[in-house]
C-alpha cells in the first residue's frame, strides 16, 4: 500500500514538501504518485515552466514522468541495503518549476517487509558449566541477528523444554533482543556430563520466520570459586576520532583460587556483534579494552560490549560483564552547500525579489556542532531568504544596472557553531542581460597555433575565444572558418571549428615535412539582431617530430654491408672512413651522433660521436690482432624526443698496403673516395707483369699489320677515325670519364699525295651540304687546348722537331695495353721497322719523363724521300687561320657520321 501524506508550508510561491510510502521489494515500474497532480499544479504548464529533478537529488530507484509528473519506482528497493538497520528509511527528490522558481520536496519512506529470517552466526553453540553452579546463574548465549527492522525484528527466543534450563529474553539499550540460559535445577556430571537443545529465534513478523541453532551444555566437574567482576555494567564515555590503541576502560575481575585457578582471561562474549569487535580490542591477561579502529559519532552513539571472565583452571566456569561506550561528538564535519538550481542570466530590468538560485546546507554532526549560520559576503545587490528547513533562496536585493556590471559573482558562506567553528563557501556567478550594442571581440588578433606533425585526424589543437560584453542571446557567439585555399584545397579539409566553443580540430594528420605552416580566418557572430562579427587570424605552424629515423648514405656497401680497408701499418688515428648520415627531421631531431655499437671488443678503433670519422685508436698489433676483419656495427642516433636510431655495417679488411686515389684522409667527406680493393690486390700480385707484357707483344703484332698512315692519322689528329681503339685507350689512361660536352668536332682536309691514306666514310645528312668534301676528327676538350699550343708555334719543322713536338699523341705512353703506334709496341718492335725508325727522335728528356703522350711523336718521311709537308697543315683548330690549300694538297669530298655512346 502507498501511503501519501502532504505537507503545505507556501512561502513567496515556494511549496514545502510532499511524502509517499512504499514498500521494499517493489518492481521496476511501482506507480508511486503523480506529483503534479497532488500538488494541485495546472498541468498544461509543466512544460513551458520547465518541470525538472533537481540533479544533485536523482536516485537510480525512482524516476519522474517530466510530461504527467508520475513518479514511479525506476529499479527495485532493498531496504536493508540502502538504509541496513535504521529504524527510518527515506529516499528524498527535489523538483522544481520556473518563472517564477517553485520548489516541491518529496520524501519517499520505505517500508520494510518481512522478507529475512533471523540466523544464528553459528550452527552450534556449546555452553560449559559447572556442575557446582547454583540454581539461577546465568549464562549469556549467542544472538541471532535479524536485517529487518521494526515488527519485523528479532522479538524472542525459545529453548527445547527441558527440566534444567530455561531462556531469559532481554533487551539492549538499542532495541535489540539477547538471551541469557538460566540453570533451575542443579547438574551432575555422573548423571549426565552433557545436554542438547535446540534454540530457536523468532522475529514478529506476519507470518513470523524463525532460525536455530543446536545448543550443547557440557556440564564440568566443580570449580570452588569463579571470577567476579567489580560490576555487572560499566558505563564509559568516548569522543569520536580517538586514536587508535587509547584506553577504553581497565576492567578487572578477581578469583579467591590461587595458581591457575585463580589466573584469569578474559574475552568478548560469543554474542558480541561483529562490529564491535572490529572497533574494540580486549587484552585476554589485563582485560584492558582499546581502540582498534576509527569512532564515528555519525555511525553509531552508543556501543555495548559484553565480556567474560574465565580462570585457568579445570572446568573453569566463566563471570560476565557488559561495558557500555557512549560515543561524544566533536566538530569534525564542516556544512556542505549543494546548489540545487541556479539561473544563468538575470535581466537588468528584473524586479527586486527575483529568485536567481536554491541551495540547501547541511552538517553531519549534532547538536550544536550541527546548527548552522549562512550568509552571503561581499557587496552584492543579492540577499539570502530562508525557505523551509534547510533551504535558501538567493534573490536579488535591488535595481540592476548591466553598463555598470555585467556578472556578479555570489559567494554564500555556511558556518556551524562548534568548537572550532568549520565553515564551507561556495560561488555562483551571475549574468546580467542586455541588449546587443556590442560586436564579438577576439582575445587576441592574431593566434598562433604549434601543432606537432603526425598529429591524431580530428584531434583538438587550439581554441579560438571572442567575448562579447552583451549576455543571453546577444552574447551567443558562433564560430566560423572563412574560405580559402591552402595548397590548392580549401582550408575547411584540413581544420574545423566547433561552432559554439571556438576549439579548433585538425582533419588531417600534418606533415612537417611537407608543409610547415598555413594561415586562415576564423570569424566570430552573435545571435543578437542585428547581427555583429568580427574576425581573427590563425596561424597554424606545424612543429617538426622526430619521426624519421637517420638515413646512412656512405659508405654504401654490397647487401648494406661497406668494406673499408686498413693497412696494417695504420698510425693511431689513422682515417678508415667516415659514416654519413642524413635525418629528414629538423633542429634537434636531425643532430647526429654515431657510436660504435659491436665490434670494437679490443679497442682497435674509436668514433667521433660529432663527424662520424671512424679512426684507429692504437698500432695494429698481431698478437692483439690476429683477426684479418672487424665487422663493426656503427649507430647512429639523433637526439629526438625518443631518440631514433640506424645502423650501419662496416667490414674493416686489415691490407698490407693501400693505394690511394686523389684521396686525403682526414678532409671533408665531398673529397674522399672509396679505394678499389679490386685494383689494390691485381697491383698486389706479382703475376700482373707477365700479363701485362703479354698483352703488349699481342697488341704489337696486331698493330705491326696496320699501315703507318693510320698510325700518323692518329698521332695528329688525336684520335681520329682510323684509331678508335686507340683513342679508348688513351681515355682509359686518362682515368677520367668523358661525356658528350667534353668532345668537339673539328674539320681536318686529307692530303692525296704518297703515302696519304684515304679512309672511306659514310654520308650523313645531320652535317647538310656544307660539310661535304670534309674529314672530321673528335677531339677532347683538354686536347684543344694541346691543339691551340702546337698551331701557335712556329712553321720551321726540322728533323728535331719531331723529337719535341707538343702534338698530342692518341696513344697509350703508359703502362696499359699496348697496341700498333704504342711506345711500348715500338719499343717492342724496333728492330722490326723498315726505314727511318719512326720514334728514334725521341729525346733523353721523354725517356726520363717516362714517355709521355707529348714525346711519342712518329718523324715522318715519305717512301720516295722527299721531305713531306708539314703534318700540321692536315690539322684544323676553331678559331685560328686557315692553312693554306697548297700546303696541304688535294683531299676528297666526303662527309660522315659518328655514333659517340652516351658514356665512353
């Protein structure tokens, strides 16, 4: 049955409370009472006037119907849960309408059903006595305990009839029933050394549950004397919070025996309650009680603590007290304020009285630490007004005046009377309303936002903020990005803004690599009519992450593994190689250090943590040293935020020697090579000069069947149809890669006298008309410049001026391959040569410079002895004075064409 009982106390509009009962146990959708209805409300107001729970009052078991104003139970109520063994069980909602603000209380009851039966902790008792004890001693017994409350409780206990004993039923200061087991007929242990009983509880419930438990009376043989306490109660007070291990009280009970007989223990009593014990101590030789654990008042007043004393002797028969601990309040809990409601805006037109807020003050602790004294500080056109028990109203107390304040911040502050004194104070702020005369206003012009790269899509990254003076509708400010494009799309694809709040969200994970910073406009409307707005620029600049790990660029090695050698005749600090890293980060993310990480078990080597120079850091030793290789694990670690690192390979060769091309060890890194292990070891082997003599006799005798003429061809024009292979050659000589730029063609007439051979060409139409009856030769760049030197020189030609000419040779003077024209083909074949010997001029001088390409030069002479014109006039340079024709005879029209490959 719901029972509902109204309360009407109508103060300035606000409605006190209102109560219904309800029984525990109740399903999920218990119709309770219609609230709106008992209150006698117009229902067609409840919605515009905003009919709501005040939220710090919500309970998960009941739930309001907003639109009819039905309440009705939410989730099913277990009384003992929420409340355990209060006697009074309430459940409190505080609803509310406005304009104007009207307050209704609601208290639930809830009402205990009997639905637990009273237990026994134990399923057996046993109780030890004398056979020596006298008709009308008492023995307390172990209390059942029941969860229900009220009629509902524990009310009695029954024992099997019998002729020895019966129950004496009592009841605690609390309410709570105990039993106390009373010999009426004396005991005789011969006769009967124990008794079994069954102990029933019963509760008063309708119908009443009952619980039991079997009682055993084992009868002891007889004990002359007992223990008997100074006092069968004691009555001790105790402030809460006390410490724990303080005195309670010093209980002492005495026993006429001597020895064990008299020694004696002491103890709770079985029918002690659980939580006493968890709060309270008794030491079993002083029967000294102490605090285990915190008193709170809040808890519980009053503790009653039943103990027995018990001597050490056979058949001990034990004397029982009770101590009761009444527990002192002190002011240990300051008032809370809990606003229930509070109005966001006022108008500066609104009357004197206007309600603005609800609150409510309490404090857990009593009597005078308990009252409470609120008030509101500071010089505020707001005031306080009681409304019922302890609730208060914030109203305000005058005119408003918006251009003089537009908020008001409202600080109520709650102060009991104890001693000391604890006081709490809480802040509301309030908005005065105006019209809308002022435009949004950004905090600052200009934002610069630092986003770091890699960034969450969609994560927060800055808040843009306007304020506006105007309040309510005037002040609703909504944000906006303005169009525009960054890198070709618009900006709303790379961030948005939260209209209402201003915060800005990237929609794309940013790349510092890729972009560093953007910048947009973000505009600021308010809701007022008319319209106002501003707007504000945001830069967006994006904060480089160590996200790229170092990248090794040199040296590079087969399967990522470098081979770098080391002669063993190595000086300490001697440069093997340098390690060159790159990192796409910036600042301190791409500094780089380098470090030896495994391989350098024995010193050998150190590494410059700043260059990456790897260098030795002691002699080669072989005893130290007997390894061949070192294969070193070289790291490379920026100094990020993690750290990111890469590794390296490099597999040291210990070499006897090292030869070095155009390499400085110790200079930048732009001017250092790898050295050609593959040329060290041919150099190395003693076998590569019998191979290279070799060679020379069988490029001789090939060159020896070429006809002097191709041999004269190729010495003037350095490499000209005739000489291809030689003209290879002499650029492998040269050791330098050639490339298109590097090659020039120049004109050269050919001379149809004796002994002037004539090389068949082919036509091409890529030189037109105007080059025909011409010869063309490929010439070098650095072979002009020889050219521009020879023609500069005089005309008289001597039989010497072959031994000197400065004519550049297109063959190999070194030590490569040898072929027909080669020094070391004519050297070879001297004494083969039919005539005048075509390099006896050359001089002491080449002989000691080592034959070089200026110092082979043919001296030659026609077959019909006559002295030959001069070989310069066959050779043309770009911009030097033609030869004339009658020097250089009669040569035939043709043109040709030569495919130079993209790299020779």
């Amino acid at each position: 049955m719901i029972v509902l009982f109204i309360l009407l106390c109508i103060t300035d509009g606000v409605v006190s409370q209102i109560r219904y009962s309800v029984p525990e146990e109740a399903g999920h959708g218990t119709f309770v009472g219609n609230i709106a209805e008992d209150l006698g409300l117009d229902m067609t107001k409840i919605a515009s006037r905003r009919f709501q729970v005040v939220p710090s009052s919500r309970t998960p078991y009941l739930e309001v119907n907003m639109e009819n104003g039905i309440l009705f139970i939410n989730e099913k109520i277990d009384r003992e849960q929420i409340c355990k063994q209060s006697a009074s069980c309430l459940l409190h909602l505080e609803v509310f309408l406005e304009n104007p603000l009207e307050l209704f209380r609601v208290e639930i009851e809830v009402v205990d059903i009997n639905d637990n039966p009273p237990s026994f902790p134990e399923t057996d008792i046993t109780v030890e006595i004398s056979e020596s004890a006298v008709p009308g001693t008492r023995f307390p017994l172990e209390s059942a305990f029941d969860p229900d409350v009220g009629s509902n409780a524990l009310r009695t206990y029954d024992i099997t009839t019998n002729n020895y004993f019966y129950l004496d039923v009592q009841t605690q200061t609390d309410g709570n029933k105990f039993a106390e087991l009373v010999l009426e007929k004396s005991l005789d242990r011969e006769q009967q050394a124990s008794h079994r009983y069954v102990l029933t509880a019963v509760d008063g419930g309708q119908p009443p549950r009952t619980g039991t438990a079997l009682l055993v009376v084992k009868v002891l043989d007889s004990n002359d004397n007992v223990p008997v306490f100074d006092q069968p109660v004691y009555s001790v007070s105790l402030q809460e919070n006390t410490p724990t291990g303080t005195l309670v009280i010093q209980l002492n009970a005495t026993d006429l025996d001597e020895g064990q007989n008299g020694e004696i223990v002491y103890s709770f009593s079985n029918h002690i309650s659980s939580r006493v014990k968890d709060l309270f101590a008794i030491d079993a030789r002083t029967g000294r009680i102490e605090v285990r654990s915190e008193v709170d008042f809040e808890e519980s007043s009053l503790y009653q603590i039943f103990v027995q004393a018990k001597d050490l002797g056979p058949n001990a028969v034990a004397a029982h007290c009770k101590v009761l601990v009444k527990i002192m309040d002190v002011n240990d809990n300051a008032p809370d304020i809990t606003f229930s409601t509070v109005t966001e805006s006022v108008s500066e037109r609104a009357a004197p009285g206007t309600v603005i807020a609800l609150l409510s003050v309490t404090d857990k602790d009593a009597e005078e630490n308990g009252k409470i004294h609120v008030e509101i500080l500071g010089d505020v056109p707001f005031k306080l007004k009681p409304s019922f028990r302890n609730y208060f109203t914030i109203v305000t107390d005058g005119p408003l005046n918006r251009e003089n304040a537009d908020s008001y911040s409202v600080t109520v502050v709650a102060r009991d009377t104890g001693t000391p004194s604890l006081a709490t104070s809480k802040s509301i702020k309030v908005q005065v309303s105006d019209e809308n005369d002022n435009a949004p206003t950004f905090t600052q012009p200009i934002y610069d936002v630092y986003v770091t790269e890699n960034n969450v899509p969609g994560a927060y990254i800055h808040a843009v903020t306007a304020l506006d003076p105007d309040v309510g509708q005037n002040a609703l400010i909504s944000y906006s990005i303005m169009e525009c494009d960054i890198q070709g799309m618009s900006v709303k694809t790379y961030v948005s803004i939260n209209e209402e709040t201003g915060y800005l969200y990237a929609l794309r994970s940013f790349d510092y690599e890729q972009l560093k910073d953007f910048t947009f406009m973000v505009q600021a409307k308010d809701a007022g009519s008319p319209e106002l707005f501003s707007n504000a620029t945001v830069k967006v600049i994006i904060v480089d992450q160590n996200d790229n790990p170092p990248s090794v660029i040199a040296p590079l090695g087969k399967n990522g593994t470098a081979r770098e050698p080391l002669p063993r005749s190595a000086e300490p600090g001697y440069l093997v190689t340098r390690i060159i890293a790159m990192d796409a980060d910036d600042g301190e993310n791409a500094r780089l250090s380098y470090s030896i990480q495994r391989g350098n078990e024995n010193g050998m080597f150190r590494m410059d943590w700043r260059t990456g120079e790897l260098r030795t850091a002691r002699r080669v030793s072989t005893k130290r040293d007997p390894n061949q290789m070192y294969d070193l694990l070289i790291e490379v670690r920026d100094h990020g935020q993690p750290p990111l690192s890469s590794t390296a390979s490099v597999f040291v060769v210990l070499v006897d020697s090292v030869v070095e091309d155009h390499r400085e060890r110790g200079t930048a890194k732009s001017k250092e090579t790898s050295l050609d292990l593959t040329l060290i070891l041919i150099i190395a082997l003693g076998s590569v000069s019998f191979i290279f003599l070799l060679a020379m006799i069988v490029l001789a005798v090939r060159c020896q069947k070429d006809k002097k003429l191709n041999i004269y061809t190729c010495l003037t024009s350095d490499c000209c149809l005739g000489c291809a292979t030689c003209c290879s050659r002499h650029a492998r000589a040269r050791k330098k890669k050639l490339s298109k730029s590097d090659i020039m063609l120049v004109q050269s007439a050919n001379v149809t006298g004796a002994g002037t051979a004539q090389v068949p060409v082919e036509e091409s139409g890529s030189f037109g008309s105007h080059h025909q009856n011409q010869n063309y030769c490929y010439q070098t760049k650095h072979q002009r410049a020889e050219l521009s030197y020879l023609v500069d020189r005089p005309r008289r030609v001597n039989s010497s001026a072959f031994q000197e000419a400065d004519l550049v040779s297109s063959k190999d003077s070194g030590h490569g391959d040898s072929e027909q024209g080669d020094s070391d083909h004519d050297a070879t074949n001297r004494g083969h040569s039919t005539g005048t010997d075509l390099f006896s001029n050359c001089t002491e001088e080449c002989k000691a410079l080592g034959h070089s390409d200026r110092c082979w030069m043919p001296s030659f002479v026609p077959s019909d002895g006559r002295q030959a014109a001069d070989y310069r006039s066959n050779l043309h340079v770009p911009g030097m004075d033609s030869v004339p024709d009658t020097e250089r005879g009669k040569g035939f029209a043709s043109s040709f064409r030569v495919d130079i490959p993209e790299t020779v």
